[in-house]
C-alpha cells in the first residue's frame, strides 16, 4: 500500500472543494510514489549536518550509487545521485512531467523536453526549481552574508525568469560578475527566457557564458546537441569566444563512455567556432572517474558540490586546479525575488567566468596592529585553515606555509588583524617569532580582566631606555581583542602627562590610562613611568 504523507491529506482536503475528485486521487498517487531510493529524509540529512566539517581544502571520499547515503556526503551534498533525485515529489510536477529515465529508454532523438520538465543546472541534488524549497539542502544564503566563499557568479534559467537590467545592476552592486545562462536541453528544448537574460547581462557589464544541459549517450548524439547548442547560441547573439558548458549530470549517461563522449561534444563545439568549452558535473562523478579529470583537464571543470554551512576559508578543489566551484543552489539577492527568487552561487577560480578575468582578489577592508594574547585551537580545529606568509588573497605573492594544526594548542601573540571580504585573519607570534597569518577563527583570547579605577595624577614618561621597553595601547593591555598597539612608549620620554584612570590586571600588572596637553593617548604599563607624582589634596595659608 502506498504511504499518504502529511501533505498529501493536507493538499486534498484543500482541493476537496475545488477540483474534480479524480484530480486529488491522481495527486495523492503522484506524491506517495517517491522512493527511499529518490530522497534522502529530514532525519537523516540532520544527522549528515552534524557531522560536517570545513576547510580551505578538503578531500572528500567517492560516494557509492545506492540507496543508502554516500560517505562523502558527510561532509558535502554533491549533485551525485542525478537519475534518482531528479524525480518530482510534488504532485503538480509528476502530473505535469515526464521523467527523464522513461524518456532515456526511448531513442534519444524522440526525447521531447517540455518548459515544465527542462531541468536547471544540478538538478540532480535540488529538483525542479519552482518548487525545490520543499526538499532542497540547507538554508537560504543572502549575498550580503559575510564568512561565505566567493560569491563571483551565478547560474540561471528559465525557472529563474525574464531578468531585467535593474535585476542585474542589482546583482552587479553585490559583487556578481558573471551569469551562465542555460541555452538548450537534449536537441528539442530552447530556454524562452534567454534573450532577455543574455542581452540585459550585457547592458550593465556582466559576462554572459552559456550552458548545454546534456543528454547524449553516444558520440553521435553528442554532436547532435553540440551542433544544436551552437545553433541556438549563434541565433542568441552570442560570439564564438563565449564559454560553453557541458552540462553532463544526467544519471542515463553513466555508461562507461561520458568522458569519450563529452571530448567528442567538446570537439563539434569547437569545429563550430566555439573554442571555450568547459564541462559542469557533481564532484563524485569526477571523484570515481565516471568524468576522467585528467582527459578533460581540471582547468575545464566546473565542480559541485555543497558543504552544510560554506565558509569563507573553504575553497573546496582549488589547490587540484578546478576552474570553478559552485557551492550552493539557495543564494537570495536583496531585491531580485523574481522567478524562484534563489540561485545557484559559484567560485571562479581562474577569472573564465567573470567580467574582470585573471584571477580574483578579496577585497581588504581594514587593517590593523592589535596586540593580545590567545592559543591556537586543538588540531581538528587548526587544521581547518592554512598559516600564509601574508593576508590571505587580497594579492599576488601569498602563499600557503602548512596547516594551522602545526601550533595546535601553543600559546599565540596576536600581533596584526585584518578584514577582508572574504573573512578576518590575525598575524600571530609564537615565542616571540611571528609566524604568519591565520584564520580568526582558529585562534582563541587568553584575555586579562581588569578592575578600573578613576584618577587624576601628573606623572613623567621615563627616559627612552625604558620607556621604549613598554607599548601603548588602546585599551588596557591584553583586555580585548580589538586593543590596537599605538606604538612605543618612547614617543612620549620624560614628557609630564596626566594620569586619568588605572587598570589592576588579573595578571598582578597595573597600567594607565593618560593624557598629553588635554588628549586623551592610551594604556602603557606602569613600569613606563619615571615619576608618578601624589595628589595634591588641599593647600591652606596656615
């Protein structure tokens, strides 16, 4: 007997008074006819959050095809499971759709791909777009979210509607500089919505590249959709330099022969003209050779695959020379709610993808010279980001020294601190010998607390052989972590200052708080003063 779920009852008893009593039996059929093959439950996709973890690099282990869940999906949800996961739980779509693996049984040249059933880029992992928030992983990610990877381009459909030049000044205003905008599908659908896409992305400077969602199981029908990919995009406007993705997802074309018959799509393109090809799939596909990265090239992959909670310091196949990653399918953009309202968000590794081309930098916000303690954390932890010679990606010349689990647990001076678009990084000490530059979050405070007390003494810096000895800061020494060294206290040598409030340290150190000439300079440590002079706390003529 067929398993009625929650939304099913809910769904007919809503319909009872609106359509045909045949319409709701059919739609209670269609939704109860998922597979625990087809999806993967709440239960288990909470369990797989709990265990994931991060990193600038990972390597994750092939996936098995079978119903249970792949082991490198502990750690990532990759668009592995193609054939399966595309099949529709909702009813409207099973009604509305037929199913990509009966069509495959056909001859490829009767496939005939309808509006309702042509599939968006990963498909495989998310569904179908217009109603991929019931089941797709994960929560939506705003594009103004800081701590995520690159956010350089985007991927779009028909599903994600006419876009206008407003849409994408919009997205161009938030850093997007490229959209991949999906052509055709097998030999027998055109994306409707695709000049508009196309022509408004060029109107405010965004690169347009184009995709080919991909069916072919021979060579022959390879060329088939290559040369109806080419014809479509030349009837588009787009010129032969445009990158051309191969979007090779489709479970049926695992046979054995995807990377032959992918070299042979590739070909056809370029004897047409268009010599920027790249090839777009799931990670495991390339992890367990269904796609040979070594025939195709890894300059000429675009790579999925989602990690739980993407953040900025994971630049997931990077260091094996992917072109591109694409690390989520649920970006939100402030004010561009059109179509399905979320898309697909990608790393460009190599500048093929976006408008600026080379390679891309981060953005340095800020920069500065804080000073206290912290330990670094225990190697699961460390080990998660890399120690540079320099603040990570903001330029030419940084490069990575090892991973951050070589000081697990030692004892850290933070000595600098900078922000960039990308995250915070902290240059760090380790027995008085600076070490490089790391991750914030791999590093934790051994901060002082303080008891404060108000003051007003005159004092004397001491002569520059001391005094140089001892830093100002601008909080009291080692009580927070945004405390800026402002220099030394020599500056200031055998200069009279005005004491306004002292700090006992948890540490048995005092420091004070002074002013020169009415301005209000710093902490420095007690020890920097030659002369503290008492207060002077009344004087009569006697």
């Amino acid at each position: 007997m067929k398993r009625i779920n929650k939304i099913s009852v809910i769904t007919m008893l809503m319909l009872t008074a609106l359509v045909p009593s045949s319409s709701i039996v059919y739609a209670i059929d269609a939704s109860s006819s998922e597979s625990a093959e087809e999806v993967i439950s709440t239960d288990t996709a909470e369990t797989l959050n709990s265990t994931s973890s991060s990193g600038e690099t990972s390597t994750e282990s092939s996936s098995s095809t079978s119903s249970s869940v792949p082991s490198e999906t502990k750690n990532s949800l990759d668009t592995s499971d193609a054939k399966d996961t595309w099949q529709s739980k909702d009813a409207e779509e099973t009604s509305e759709t037929t199913s990509s693996s009966e069509a495959n049984n056909k001859d490829e040249d009767e496939i005939v791909i309808t509006e309702d059933m042509n599939k968006p880029m990963g498909s495989g992992m998310k569904g179908t777009r217009r109603k991929r928030a019931a089941y797709a992983y994960g929560d939506p990610i705003s594009i103004t979210e800081a701590n995520r990877p690159p956010k350089n381009f985007i991927d779009v459909s028909s599903w994600n509607g006419s876009l206008s030049v407003a849409n994408y000044q919009t997205m161009k205003s938030y850093g997007i500089g490229g959209v991949v905008v999906k052509m055709t599908e097998a030999t027998t659908y055109q994306n409707p919505e695709r000049f508009a896409q196309v022509q408004n992305a060029n109107a405010v400077g965004i690169k347009v590249s184009a995709y080919h969602y991909s069916h072919f199981t021979t060579k022959d029908q390879a060329i088939k959709e290559a040369n109806y990919f080419a014809d479509t995009a030349i009837n588009t406007g787009l010129p032969k330099d445009t990158l051309m993705i191969n979007d090779a997802e489709e479970g049926s074309m695992n046979n054995g022969q995807l990377t032959a018959n992918s070299i042979a799509f590739a070909n056809q393109l370029k004897a047409r003209g268009f010599t920027n090809v790249l090839h777009y799939s799931m990670a495991a596909w390339f992890t367990e050779g269904v796609l040979s990265p070594t025939q195709l090239g890894t300059e000429n992959i675009w790579i999925a695959q989602y990690p739980f909670e993407p953040t900025a310091d994971q630049l997931w196949h990077k260091n094996e020379g992917y072109a591109a990653w694409q690390w989520s399918s649920l970006l939100t953009i402030p004010g561009v709610d059109i179509g399905v309202g979320v898309f697909d968000i990608n790393a460009d590794y190599t500048g093929r993808f976006t408008s600026s081309g080379g390679k891309q930098y981060d953005d340095l916000i800020s920069q500065k010279n804080y000073d206290y303690n912290a330990k670094v954390k225990v190697a699961s932890e460390a080990k998660k980001h890399d120690v540079y010679n320099g603040i990570y990606n903001v330029g030419p010349g940084v490069s990575s020294m090892g991973k951050g689990d070589i000081y697990a647990g030692q004892a850290a001076h933070i000595t600098g601190y900078a922000k960039t678009s990308r995250a915070e990084f902290l240059r760090f000490a380790i027995g008085g010998k600076t070490i490089g530059w790391m991750n914030k979050q791999a590093f934790t405070p051994t901060l002082n607390t303080a008891t404060y007390t108000k003051m007003n003494k005159q004092g004397i810096i001491a002569d520059a052989s001391i005094s140089n000895g001892h830093g100002v800061f601008s909080k009291a020494n080692n009580t927070a972590e945004d405390g800026e060294n402002l220099g030394r206290a020599s500056q200031y040598a055998n200069q009279v200052v005005t004491i306004i409030q002292s700090a006992k340290l948890s540490n048995g150190l005092t420091t004070y708080q002074f002013q020169l000439n009415g301005k209000t300079i710093g902490w420095v440590d007690s020890r920097a003063f030659g002369t503290i002079f008492d207060d002077l706390i009344s004087q009569k003529n006697y």
